[in-house]
C-alpha cells in the first residue's frame, strides 16, 4: 500500500445552532485544539495524513463538558502498520496523567483479537494449529464476533460493566468468555485490523486510521515473522495477510476521520498527546468537570 493520502485539514467556519448555547468552555478549548492541530499538521514529519473537520469539534464538546458520557477510540490499520504500538503509546502517555492528577477511571482498553470465535475444537481435529489454519482463514473480519465487541462499548459507553472475552493466541484458538471484568470509564479504545469495519465502527466517536507504505510494511512484518519462527511459511502468510487486507481493511480508511502516520517517530505521538493534555489541564484547574481526554 502506498503513502497517496494527502495532507488536510478542514477547518469549520460555520457555527451551528448548538454551538451557539453551549458554554465560553467549549470555544476556547476549540480554539486551542485548532491551533495544536494545526502546527502538528504542519510540522515537518507530521504523525498526520488527514483530519476531518468533525474531530476538532468532538474533541471540544467531550473536553468541555458539553457532551457528558463517555467517549471511544477505534484504531485500524494493516498489519505491521503501527497500530498497536501507538495505542499503547497513547494509552501510557494517559495512564501517566491519571496517575498524576488522580483521576479514576480514565482509560479501558478493549483488544479486538479477544472476539476471535473459539474455534478449540476445530484445532484439535486437525491435529494442530498450523494444520487449522490452512483451512480456516484468520484473516478476514468474519473471524471475529465483532457484534459482541460492538455490543460491549455501547454497553461501557451507557455506563454499565461488561464481562469481555479473553482469546488463546498461543495456538488453541479458544476463548473465553466473561473473563474480564470492564468497568465504565472517561475512554474507551480498542484497535485492531478490523475496529472499523462495517459491524462495529458507529460504536466509535473517534475513528483513526495507521496508514504506512508497502515498503516500511513488509520490512517489519518480516523482522516479526522472524522473531516469531514463522521460517518458510512467512512468505505465504505475509501474502495472504496482504491480499484479504486490500480486500477488508484499506477500504476501512474511508470510514476514518483521521489518518495517521504509521512511520513518524514514537515520541511524536506522545509529544502531541501532551499538547492536549495542556489544554485539558487549563480546563481542569479552572474547574470544568473532566469527562473525557
């Protein structure tokens, strides 16, 4: 896959009826993320490809106040594209400030590979793992009970506890279900090859994209497949896992309202993180209640 997105953003001119009754919060917090947002976007090696002009004004209305549940982050992309590397970024760079102001509750991470249907049974009629996956493909969003996982946000969203599966993915392919416990928190985040496919993407407030080239791609697919002892097979697995991509997971970037870099450097992510984390603090020591970062 190649790197054809262009660099926008849209900034939103036009202030509707609702913004008109919501609170001073709720402007100055605008205000301020657009100018992050857009230093950021015009940084040399900027970790974004695109920002679509809703983000800000979410972004604001969680910040403020004004909306007052909370809010979930859906992170998509191919495999090796990053994706899981900056979740877990922004998840410590937040984790970091919980632990600093106190605040409970901030962060719950859902990990899509958890939905993979128990397929046990099946692994152990072929005899092994490696022998099942020549039959079953993994590869593909049916794999996974994405509705379940669907089902699960809307309910931590709503602001009740949820009992999320736990997957085997030593080579048993089995899950199970009701293993951990999810309490409601300010945000909920999950990524994975398929958070924003078709079945489960309206469950995100915000839908982000890792977008990264073929090259960088294949060079760490390789370098994990190695460290893996994947040997001969890698070829073949790296071909499938690119082909049902093109198929179920590049168009998915079109459901994203932002797209990121999946090659900027890791400390940029936080670097960016921090900035919001600013504003959230001006808004926090001033008193606004915090519901969502």
């Amino acid at each position: 896959m190649q790197n054809t997105i262009t660099k926008t953003f849209n900034n939103e001119n036009k202030i509707s009826y609702m913004d008109k009754n919501i609170n001073n919060s709720f402007y100055f917090i605008k205000k301020r993320l657009e100018k992050v947002f857009m230093e950021e976007m015009e940084s040399e090696n900027s970790i974004f490809r695109m920002v679509s002009k809703s983000v800000i004004h979410k972004m604001a209305m969680f910040l403020s106040g004004a909306s007052k549940r909370s809010c979930s982050i859906g992170i998509a992309g191919e495999t090796a594209s990053g994706k899981s590397t900056i979740a877990y970024d922004i998840i410590d760079t937040l984790e970091t400030f919980a632990i600093e102001f106190g605040i409970q509750d901030l962060i719950t991470r859902i990990n899509t590979d958890d939905y993979y249907y128990d397929r046990s049974e099946m692994v152990k009629s072929a005899g092994s793992f490696a022998e099942f996956a020549k039959h079953y493909d993994l590869d593909i969003p049916q794999a996974l009970e994405l509705s379940l996982m669907k089902k699960h946000i809307k309910t931590l969203l709503d602001g009740g506890k949820v009992y999320l599966p736990k997957y085997d993915m030593s080579g048993t392919a089995k899950r199970e279900d009701n293993f951990t416990l999810a309490v409601p928190s300010k945000i909920i985040i999950s990524e994975g090859l398929f958070t924003l496919t078709k079945d489960v993407v309206d469950a995100f407030d915000f839908k982000i994209y890792v977008d990264v080239s073929s090259d960088v791609q294949k060079e760490r697919f390789y370098r994990r497949a190695n460290e893996r002892n994947l040997g001969s097979s890698v070829d073949e697995v790296y071909k499938n896992a690119s082909d049902k991509a093109k198929i179920h997971i590049y168009p998915t970037i079109y459901n994203a309202d932002v797209i990121l870099s999946g090659e900027a450097d890791r400390q940029a992510y936080k670097n960016f993180i921090n900035k919001i984390l600013d504003i959230v603090k001006e808004v926090h020591f001033k008193n606004v209640f915090l519901y969502c970062v």
